[in-house]
C-alpha cells in the first residue's frame, strides 16, 4: 500500500474549492459530490460505520450512515468523496461484499488513522469541509483558545462539523 501524502491530500481538495468558487462556510458537500456525478445515499448502518465507497458498474457510490449526526454525515460524506478523488483504483478493486459492492469500511484501523488511506481521506475532508482560507477569515479577529468551549463550538456550528473536528483543525494549523 502507498505511503500517506496528507498534504496531496488536501491540495487536491483545495482544488475543488476552488472549483466550486467556495467563498463561505458551511461548503456544499452535497452538491461537490451530486457535481462529481457520484451517487449519495443515506442509510441506517450500523452505528460503528459511518460511510463507505465503492464504484459498481462504473459509477462511483458514496453510502453515510443516516443514524449519525448531521455534522459526522458531512464529513463522512466528505471523507468518501476523498476516497473516489484519492483511490479510485482501490474502491473499484476493494473487498467484494453481498450484492457485488465494494466497500471501504471506515473501521477501527481508520479511527486509529494508521491507514495511509485513511489518513488521507481524513486530511482531504478536514480541508474541504474546514478550508484554511475559510478558517483564516473567521479567526480575523485573533486566534480562538483551544480551551474556550463556546469560541470552538461557534465555529463549529458556522462550517457544520463537529467540535472535535475543529478543535483538530485549530490544533493542526
């Protein structure tokens, strides 16, 4: 398997921003992926899977698990976009499952972010969901404390993600 290229990762989705003329938060996650002319579903999965990639027949499917929270949905929307940009190759020769789907499951070994792949889809979808540009322009007025709570949780709110994901954007800038 290749090496993790994080900052590839996040330059192809700085890529699509600029596609997509993206200016303000929260970015159309939905709308990137329907352009793309890649199917989004959503469905009850098991609450351990957030999302999977696969392209059946030539066309590429992105599945996100309709019992998460509306902010986990986006990114794990934005994490399989990842998949289709960044690993094309793999989610068209991925373990066969039931019905002829090929699946990445986002599993323990991707929570643990060890898998290069994993690894890359998560800088891709921190970046595409939470853009530095984007960042930058909210924090004009200073940077925001790490350990102010409510400063995370506004942010949060204004790009549609999770506290946990920006306070792991904050910290990775």
């Amino acid at each position: 398997m290749a090496n993790s290229n994080p900052e590839g990762a996040r330059a192809s989705a700085r890529v699509i921003l600029q596609e997509f003329g993206v200016s303000a938060p929260p970015v159309p996650v939905e709308r990137i992926i329907k352009a793309r002319k890649i199917v989004l579903q959503y469905a009850p999965l098991d609450e351990d899977l957030s999302g999977m990639a696969y392209i059946k027949d030539g066309v590429g499917i992105i599945g996100v698990n309709a019992l998460h929270h509306p902010n986990r949905q986006r990114f794990s929307a934005a994490h399989e976009l990842a998949h289709h940009i960044l690993h094309a190759t793999e989610i068209s020769q991925a373990v066969h499952v039931d019905k002829g789907i090929r699946v990445l499951f986002r599993d323990d070994v991707s929570a643990l972010g060890t898998d290069p792949m994993e690894i890359d889809a998560n800088a891709f979808a921190s970046e595409l969901l939470i853009p530095g540009y984007l960042l930058a322009d909210a924090l004009e007025g200073g940077g925001v404390d790490l350990e102010d709570e409510s400063a995370i949780e506004v942010l949060a709110r204004r790009f549609r993600v999770s506290t946990a994901a920006m306070r792991f954007r904050l910290a990775s800038l």
